[in-house]
C-alpha cells in the first residue's frame, strides 16, 4: 500500500506575508485519500490546480494554471510494498524528463543516498543523513561542498507522505522542520527558520517562517510570512 496520510488532514493553509498579501490553498480527498491541490494566490483569480492519481504503488501529479492543463510539469513517485519511497520523477506530459532521482537504501533499509539524473544526463550523487524517525539531517551533493542540513520538532507533518513540496513545507518527513541551512562550497549561504504553534493534538496551527542570507551577501532577505492551518473536523 502506499503511505498513509496523517490521523489528522490538513484542510486547507493561508499564507500571510508581512506586506498584507494573502494567499490561499485548498485540499481535497476521496475516501480520505489526497486527490487535488489548489493554489489561489492573493486570493484573486489566478491559481494552480493539482491534481494526484494513484495507481499500484505509484502516485502521479499534474499541474494546471488557471484551468489549462500544463504539458511541463508531471510529477510521479514510487513506492515499495512497505511505503518507502523509492523514485521520484519529474517530466513533461510527452515523457521528456526534467529529473530522476533514486533513493538508496543501505540493507538495513536506512536511507544513505540519492542518485540524480538530470534532463541532459548530468547525474550527481547526494549523500543523506536520516535520524531514527525517518527526517532528513544532511543531504550533501557528493564532491561540491555543497548542502543542506536540517533541524526538527517531534511534532506530526501534516504534508508528510504526501506529494506537496513546495519553498516552505514538504512530504518526505514526519516532522516539522524548525531550521534549515543552505551551504556552498562549504560556506553558509543562507538559514531558514519556523516557528510554530500547536493544537492540542500537536499539529501546527500556526507556523511563522524567516529566510535570512549569510552576513555579508547584498541578496535580499525573504519577507516575512505566518502560514495558519486548519485541519478536517
């Protein structure tokens, strides 16, 4: 089977950035299973629909904007018969693919890589570090110097084991990040941090999210923005 959503589902999330913007997304299930997406940005007419289909133990996701299906943006992940994720595709409709990556597990079956491989056959090899949980700690691109490392909560990801990955929240763990850090070569190049308020069953309600750049960098810091969530009675 593929993995379980959460006990608790996540009905829709606002974003509010500190400049007044506000923007909403909408979830939707079948049988309590994730069916579409829909991403309504500043509240107006604009939006991004996607939507999921599951087959064996593959999930596919296509994108639309405004209505029309987009032929650039096909996403489909695999899974074992345990609900581990084994490969992650992203492609255009016509099969063309953007990028494959291929997760790796020791014979403990810890996740230790994942192996990319690029539209032009450019392929990379990161290294990863999981905890006892199953969280990402480190994910470094072999020879570059380049990485990402993490900090969690010990609270339930309400995106967890779902195909949602966008800037601020992703699906491949269970908990909630509190930090992350971006170096390059490595030198920090930039810190992002969350901070959250709960319900009482321990899920996020409330989720303010910083991006700052490393002293001494003239790129901007991102704005401000307080996520609130709420979740299927």
């Amino acid at each position: 089977d593929l993995p379980a959503l959460n006990e608790k589902q996540l009905q829709s999330y606002e974003l509010h950035y500190d400049f007044g913007q506000i923007d909403y997304d909408s979830l939707f299930y079948t049988n309590g299973t994730l069916t579409e997406q829909v991403y309504r940005l500043g509240g107006g007419d604009f939006f991004h629909r996607y939507e999921f289909e599951y087959s064996g133990l593959s999930v596919n996701s296509f994108l639309n904007t405004n209505g029309v299906p987009s032929v650039d943006f096909v996403k489909q992940a695999t899974f074992d018969a345990q609900g581990k994720l084994l490969q992650t595709i992203v492609q255009k409709e016509d099969g063309t693919r953007f990028a494959t990556y291929d997760l790796v597990y020791d014979n403990s079956e810890i996740l230790v890589a994942q192996n990319v491989t690029g539209q032009n056959l450019v392929v990379h090899i990161d290294s990863i570090e999981v905890d006892a949980r199953g969280n990402w700690l480190s994910i470094k691109t072999v020879g570059t110097g380049s990485s990402v490392v993490y900090q969690y909560d010990e609270n339930p990801n309400p995106f967890y084991s779902t195909l949602i990955n966008d800037v601020d929240f992703r699906g491949e763990w269970p908990n909630n990040v509190t930090e992350y850090q971006v170096y390059l070569s490595d030198t920090l190049f930039f810190t992002k941090t969350y901070h959250y308020q709960y319900d009482a069953d321990g899920y996020p309600t409330i989720v303010t999210v910083n991006g700052a750049m490393a002293p001494g960098s003239t790129v901007p810091d991102d704005p401000e923005k307080t996520f609130y969530f709420y979740y299927k009675e």
